[in-house]
C-alpha cells in the first residue's frame, strides 16, 4: 500500500491503536500534547536524537524493523546513562516519497517493540513528506530519584574507570558493511539491534556506585574525553585491560590495529562509568559484567598505556559529524 | 566560517554558553540528558515538531533568524492549546553541506529570542550532517495545574465556537510566495513568524473557560474536524463571522474565493476552542480578542453557512503530508 492511500492522519491512527495504555499517561496519541504525570520526588530526564539515512544509517543494510528498534535503543541510552528509568517516547518521521506503508508498519512495529523491552511507551510524534533522506527523530522522557542521578561531572582522581559489556564490535560490524562484506553475526547483532543499558544504569545509580557516568556512543576515547572535561580531570587507559567483542579479538590476529574500533569506533551502547576506590567492593557485590579499564588521575588529557607498556598520549578522537 | 572549522563539539558549546541558566534546570545542555524539577502537581506537557527544508520552508523566502524563531512558535503552540506554560526546548538539527556558521548562528539567535519571548530555554538537542535539506527537530516540554489541563475532547453540543485573532494571513503570503510575488507586510509577518497564543491559552485554561481547544495549524476547518472527532460532536461555523487578517479582507475584493485560505488555509496559530453557554459571560469579562464563529451541534459533521445564508456540509480538509 501506498502511504497517500492511507494518509497522514490514518497512519497515525494505525500507531495510535497498536499502543497499549500505559501508567502515568493522562493524554496519550491524538492531542496537541502528550499529557502525563510523573512520579513524585523523581527528576525528569530528557533527550533527543536524530537519524538520518546515509548518515547513520543505509536502509540497504538494515532491515525496517531493527531500525525501529536502534532508533529507541540509541536514545533510551542517554536515560541508562544518567541512572535513569525511561518512560515515554516520541517519534518524528519524515517519509520519502515511495516508501511503503508495509516498511513503516515494520518501523514502527520495531519502534514499538523496543519500546516494550525497556517498559517504556510511544506517546507523541510527528509524521511528515521528506523531500530527501528517511528523517527519524525521537525524543525520550525519564525520571530518576533526585538522590540517584550521575551525572558526566563527578570524577575524581583516583576514582577507577569501568565499562560495561564488551567494546568494538558494532565499529567492527561498520567496517565489514562499507567494505562491501558480510559482518560477523555478533558484530552485526551489535551494530543493527544495539541494547541500552538500562538495568545496569539503574542499579548502579541505585547502589550510589558511579561518581560519574556516560555511554559510549561516539567512541571510549570520545565518550571518556567528554567525561573528563566535564569532571576536570584527566585518565589513564589500559588497552590490553579493554573487554573487546569476540568478533574484533579474532579480527586482531590478522590484522593487530583493529583495537582502535574498540577505543575510538563508537556506537557500542555500553555504560562508562568512574568509581570511588571505597565504593569498588559494593560493584564487585552486584557481580554485574563490567570492566575495570584505568584510573582518573589529576592532570588533565588522556593517555592509553599500549601492550607494549608504553605509554601514549591520546587524543578524544570519536566521530565527529562535520 | 565552515562549519567544519568550528565543529560539532564547538558549535554546541556556542549554543551552550549563548543559553542563560534557568528555574529548575538541575542539568542543561552538556550531559546525556537534560535533568529537571518540574513544579510539584503540574501535569508534563510534551510535544514535537519537525521542519524540513522545501517542505515546511524554503531558505530562499525566509531569515534564518525568523526560521528559528518560527521553528519555536509553532512548537510552543502546542502547549498554548492545552492551557499549558511552555518551558524547556529541544532542538534537533541535521545540517546540509556548506551552510555557513554564520546562517546557524542566526538561527540560533532567533531560536533563543522566541524562547526568551515564552519565557522557556533550550536546554538540550542533537547536531549532525544532513546529505539533503535542513532538518529542524523540535520538542517542547511545559506545564500545566492538573485541574486547569484542556483537551481536544471536551466539547458538547451547544457550547459556542470561537477562535483569537485573524485567520488566513499566513496561507494568503504563503499563495503569494508560491507565485513568485512579494506578499503584504502583515502577512508575511504572520507567515515568518507567527506567534504562539500563550497568554491567552493560559488565561482561557486558568479562568476554566473552554470546554475544548486546538491550535489552527493545519487549517481552521481540518483543525476543527479533529476536535470534533475527539469530542464525538458535529459543528456549524458562519463564514460571515470569520475574523479575517487584513490582508485578506483586502484579497477578497479581487478574488472573493480567497476564503478558503481563511478555512482550509492552515499555519495561523491561532487557539480554537469552544465554551458552554453559561460560560460566555465569563469570556466577555476576560476581555480578549476572539471572535465566535459558531456552535456545537449533536449530529456529527461539518456544516459551513456560507456569505449566501445556505449551509453547505464541509469536509475538514487541510494540509495531509502524504
């Protein structure tokens, strides 16, 4: 079906209908706002993200479903990363002409899906013709305990460094794709169907474990830098301490460099978070797959200690969009 | 300057240090997500809008500074219809190719200005590049007291219609800037940069006067048709009573069909609401500009009473993206 023989209005109706009702919504889809209503004493958290085809995504290598899911899963991100607990979403669209309603309904049934997986609920959006490019714009609203919010801003020397899960294999997955090759299952899973860390944040920011904290969505190196300037303060990383992705320690057999997809590759979702030395035997009671990578130390800039030993200075370099 | 010179970190370090610090923004631009206290017992307004190059706007009919000023409005309008306040703004931006700093800087500037006219702060957004046209994503967030919240579904038959302002100003230099003229001041003005009826809708909302109310953003008759569905009720609108922008009483004399930029026209912003009977004289008492342009009935429907005296049955047409 063609989306002018449905209309603007139909199509939000079809989305309107496949949302189920949910707590703390007063007005949901179908009036000029969402209307909603907060826990009482919680923070709320808010971020928006764009993506935009041929930017962040090619829609010959992804399948309208799994976009759907990336595109709540990489905004859901920022929420995990301030400790909190998403709660509504909003999507804007705008539709090239000629896509078909089949492929959106698949968008939005992956949108919706992953909305579900993190107990949180489409309430808004805003659907429009797009001249050019598929246009995805989402927006997320969450909350946290006032107590129990971290913040990029609160390391200090001597706090460790930690990330969670494993690093690279998205990166992997993006080099494989534009070299005209077939990713790695692993790699790919990483890259097309990220996961936000949303539980882990939550308990983390819960135990007042983290000092500081951020997600790794342009790069360790870019991710860290940002949080380092925001605590003034600078770090010290241990490459041969990084958890790399199973996909990129094979990949490191032929060809040794790929290690710089895990420290400047971006797009990996996980959780980078700085700790007290005295909070370090509560992370180790909540036995939660992390890693300790370095250390905050006084003096700015941030230096990656190579397996060789040697120490290198390193630039934040992550993805830059201009 | 390039943008590519500045950079994206740069350029939002630009917007960051342009926003001054406001109520209960715990957290602005600069983490993963804006954190904010909210007034206790408010209910959370949100809404979000995108804005596509050679869609919504061409840069060659407007300023950058009344694009980001309009960019603002047509967001804030949303909170207006619900009785809202408007507080805090997400922007979005996808960035072509070779777009000068200097246009960005305008944009910004004016995003800022309107934000400040509302009393509301950016507080947060996303920036990357743009293979095509500019894309403009906004989100607002505001606040209204739970009992003063006004939806689209509270209209009964008998309840008079009324709208503030002018209407067909901005769909009159719209024609206008479609056949290559230059159009009349005032509607330009409307056109350029509208304004969001902030005051009056927290007025309406505070004195509990409507029954219901939206913005006219897709068309008087198209908006309407939307609350009259939400509502479950039909209505009857004078065309004589309209209250026409300057412009276009003066178009009228030439070309009488022009009233339909005044129905069908769209983007002028303006509230539409509806009041019970024993509320008018409360109306009266506000001493705002709006005009009654009709009434409620119980049959479902649209019926408008034209200049001739018959009532002919009126489809809510209005802008349908697809």
């Amino acid at each position: 079906m063609k989306l002018s023989e449905l209309g603007e209005f139909g199509f939000i109706e079809r989305i309107r209908q496949a949302v189920a009702k949910a707590p703390g919504v007063a007005v949901g889809i179908g009036d000029d706002c969402a209307v909603l209503e907060l826990p009482p004493g919680e923070r709320l958290l808010t971020s928006t993200d764009l993506l935009i085809e041929d930017v962040h995504f090619r829609r010959e290598w992804t399948d309208m479903g799994l976009l759907g899911r990336k595109s709540v899963s990489v905004n859901v991100s920022d929420i995990a990363a301030m400790g909190g607990t998403p709660r509504y979403l909003y999507l804007g669209l705008g539709i090239p002409d000629g896509l078909a309603v089949e492929e959106l309904d698949a968008f939005v049934a992956g949108f919706l899906s992953a909305c579900a997986d993190y107990g949180a609920t489409l309430v808004g959006g805003d659907t429009c013709r797009s001249p050019g490019p598929l246009l995805i714009s989402v927006t997320v609203e969450g909350t946290v305990p006032a107590a129990e919010l971290v913040c990029r801003s609160g390391a200090r020397p001597g706090d460790a460094v930690y990330v969670s899960g494993t690093l690279g294999g998205s990166a992997l997955a993006l080099r494989r794709l534009l070299a005209g090759e077939t990713p790695d299952a692993e790699a790919a899973g990483r890259h097309h169907d990220p996961r936000a860390r949303v539980e882990l944040g939550r308990a983390l920011a819960a135990a007042g474990i983290p000092s500081s904290m951020i997600d790794v969505s342009d790069g360790l190196l870019a991710d860290l830098g940002h949080l380092l300037e925001a605590s003034g303060v600078g770090a010290e990383i241990d490459e041969s301490a990084l958890p790399l992705s199973e996909a990129l320690q094979a990949s490191l057999i032929d060809a040794p460099n790929s290690i710089e997809l895990a420290l400047s590759g971006g797009e990996d979702y996980e959780l980078l978070f700085t700790v007290p030395p005295e909070r370090e035997s509560l992370l180790a009671a909540l036995a939660v797959p992390v890693t300790r990578i370095g250390r905050i130390v006084l003096a700015a800039g941030l230096a990656v200690k190579q397996r060789s030993g040697t120490l290198r200075p390193a630039s934040p370099a992550g993805y830059n969009h201009f």
